[in-house]
C-alpha cells in the first residue's frame, strides 16, 4: 500500500471528511440532503489481523442505522469509498422495514471513483488543516480514461456480476473502476437534471432486486436489459476510440469485432417460456427479421462500425501496427459498411413494400439476399466459421 496515502484519523479529519464524501454523492445523484437514518463512525486502533474498514448494519423498529468502523490509520481512498458505501446505504434504504437493500458494486465503485478523481486528496484533511490537491482532475472522462488506460470498458454484464478474479486483481478491479465510473457518469448524463440516478437508489428498497429498480427508474429509455447493454455497447465503445487511438494494441481492436459483427438477443422456445440468449450475426438479422425490427440494430452498428473503423486507421498510422493484417482487416470492414448502408438505404427508400400477397416484392428480396451473402463472406473472413454462434429466428417476415 501506498504510505504516503495513509491517512491518520482522528474525530475532526473524520467529521470534515464525512460531511465532504456525502455532500459529493448527493451532488453526484443530484438529491437534496434530507438525511433520516443513523450512520455513526467508530476510530479503531490500527490492527493487522482486522479489515482496516467495515460497515455493520442493524435493523430496528424505525429503521436501518448503521456503524463504520476504521482503523485510526488507513488508506484515504479506502475511507471515501467506504463513506460513499454507507451514504449509499443510508439513501436506499430510507423507511425501508423489510431486509437491507444492498448496493450494486458498479454503482457504488463508479461513484467513489468518480469522486476521487474530481475531489483528490481534498476530500480527507490532515493534520486539522485543509490544503489543495494539484492531482485533482474535474473533467470526468479523464478521470475514467486514467483509470483504463486505453483498455477497453467492460461489458453490461460483467459490469453486473464481476467474477471475484477480477475483485481481488488490482489491474483487472482499476478497468472494473474506470468502466463503473463510465457507467455512472453516463446515467448521470441520461437522466438530464430530473435526477434519475437518485431515484435509482430510492428505487432499490422498492425492488425485487437493483436490476428492476433500474429498468422501473429507466423505462422511457430501456424496455429491458437487453436493451441496456446495446446502449452500453455503443456507449463505451464511443469512449475507447477517443481514449484508445495512442495506446489500443492490435490484439485489443482485433477483440472488438465480434461484438460489432454480432447481435446478442433473447428469444423463448414457445410462447410461454422463458428466453434464452442466443447471439446472431448481422447477415443472419437481414435473413430472418422484418425490416421495422432491423432498423434499430442497423443504426448502433453503423456508428459502431465507423467507429471501430476510426479505430482501426489511427492504429494502423502508428508504425508498430503499420502490417498488412491490419490493412486488409480494415479494407473488409469499410466493405462490409459500405454493404450496409447500401442496403438500408434501399430498404428505407421505398424499395420495402410488398407485393399483392403481402409479400416483399422482388426487388426486396433480391436486395436482402444479395446484401446478406456479400455480409456473410465477409464475416467468415473476419471472424471465421459461424458454427460457434448460437443461431435463433425471431419471428419471420421481411
């Protein structure tokens, strides 16, 4: 650990750093500071046999209070995210009476990230005096991009559910911070000045569990999960090709191409069952959707592919990765662009009506099997046989 982030504790440090990290979550979920539960803190001496920081909740007729416990010597950073764990606590689980609504790691990680960043060594004071930090960095997005250091930002899932792996791996946990973080800043974002992200946490204590309450606080934006990780998707993917273009490796650009090429998407057996994800390729979305279903998936692709393509040119300026490989990979990609855009033009230009029958009418289906067999060969090259895909039929229709 780093000695010279050590803080030493003492009722006053704690009590300036307490009011500091709570009004930096409330200005972070955009909510007024109406406190109602008890939160207090404990100084411990130091103990190696003991973890250096701790929350206890304890439920009581009235409601949740809750105890910190810290050492009197630990880490600065360690006692913010903890500060911002338990205010994070306190807020979700306002007037709540039945058992404690926990916290999704993402959020609280990406908050306390974020306000590390923003608010640096200022938010603990030392000594009983204040001073300034030259490290704090108020731009967000430079502080998510020092923590990935052109690493790519973790998918929805992952975000979700991290394996313990990379919990208790410290460079996997800092691309784990840096994607929270993103994540974050970009509801924080979405939700405008009406403050959904506080109402996300109010949400929990009313909620199965925290992915009900986000899809009840989001609902105007995302009919479901699903839909939460195709808005991640190009969210994060926008954020690493502004940050990556000096630092992406070839291998790192190479692994982006799956995802793009592809379209994760749930479909039930039978009417009644439950949906199973299955992972479908662009060519095989052309085949088998009807076109109102593919226009979404063909917009976040198009900037997806522009992207990686932006990417990949930046990459391939640099001399180490100035390789025949990589020309040719970017070749095949403006190619399979310049295949799509034809065929949504096409589609959207009035060529999608339907002949007497109610079916697509000659010039549909010729464009749609043409425009899926050049995508298909395309794909084979850039990502290899495609009997390692799932393969589903939404409904049928063009």
């Amino acid at each position: 650990m780093d000695q010279q982030g050590l803080a030493a504790l003492n009722p006053p440090v704690v009590s300036v750093a307490c009011e500091r990290v709570k009004a930096g979550v409330l200005r972070i979920l955009r909510l007024d500071d109406k406190y109602r539960g008890s939160i207090v803190v404990r100084i411990l001496k130091a103990d190696g046999r003991k973890p250096p920081a701790g929350i206890i909740a304890t439920q009581y007729a009235e409601g949740w209070s809750y105890a910190v416990e810290l050492q009197d010597r630990i880490h600065w950073t360690l006692l913010v995210r903890t500060l911002v764990d338990a205010t994070l606590l306190e807020v979700a689980n306002r007037s709540n009476q039945g058992p404690l609504s926990p916290i999704p790691l993402w959020l609280s990680e990406g908050i306390s990230t974020l306000l590390i960043g923003e608010g640096g060594r200022e938010l603990v004071p030392q000594l009983n005096r204040d001073f300034k930090d030259p490290a704090r960095n108020l731009d967000p997005m430079a502080v998510i991009a020092g923590k990935m250091a052109g690493r790519p930002p973790l998918g929805f899932e992952a975000l979700a559910q991290p394996p313990d792996a990379w919990i208790s791996d410290t460079n996997r946990f800092q691309v784990f911070q840096g994607s929270s973080a993103l994540l974050v800043h970009q509801l924080r974002s979405l939700g405008g000045d009406s403050g959904s992200l506080g109402r996300l946490v109010w949400s929990f204590n009313q909620s199965l569990n925290w992915q009900t309450g986000f899809l009840r606080t989001y609902s105007t934006q995302f009919p479901s999960l699903l839909d939460v990780e195709k808005w991640w998707g190009v969210v994060s993917m926008a954020f690493h090709v502004q940050d990556a273009t000096q630092r992406i490796t070839p291998e790192g650009w190479n692994a982006q191409l799956r995802p793009v090429l592809t379209e994760m998407v749930e479909v039930a057996a039978t009417t009644n069952g439950i949906p199973q994800r299955r992972t479908l390729r662009v060519s095989e979305i052309l085949e088998q959707w009807p076109y109102p279903a593919q226009e979404p998936v063909l917009g976040r692709k198009l900037a997806q592919l522009r992207m990686l393509i932006r990417l990949g040119e930046s990459l391939a300026r640099r001399e180490e990765a100035d390789n025949g490989s990589m020309k040719l990979r970017l070749g095949q990609l403006d190619r399979y662009l310049g295949i799509l855009v034809q065929y949504r033009d096409g589609r959207s230009g009035g060529s999608s009506a339907g002949d007497r029958r109610g079916e697509p009418d000659r010039r549909v289906r010729l464009l749609v099997s043409s425009s899926a067999s050049r995508l298909r060969a395309l794909e084979e090259d850039l990502l290899g046989s495609s009997s390692g895909e799932s393969r589903a039929t939404p409904p049928s229709g063009r």
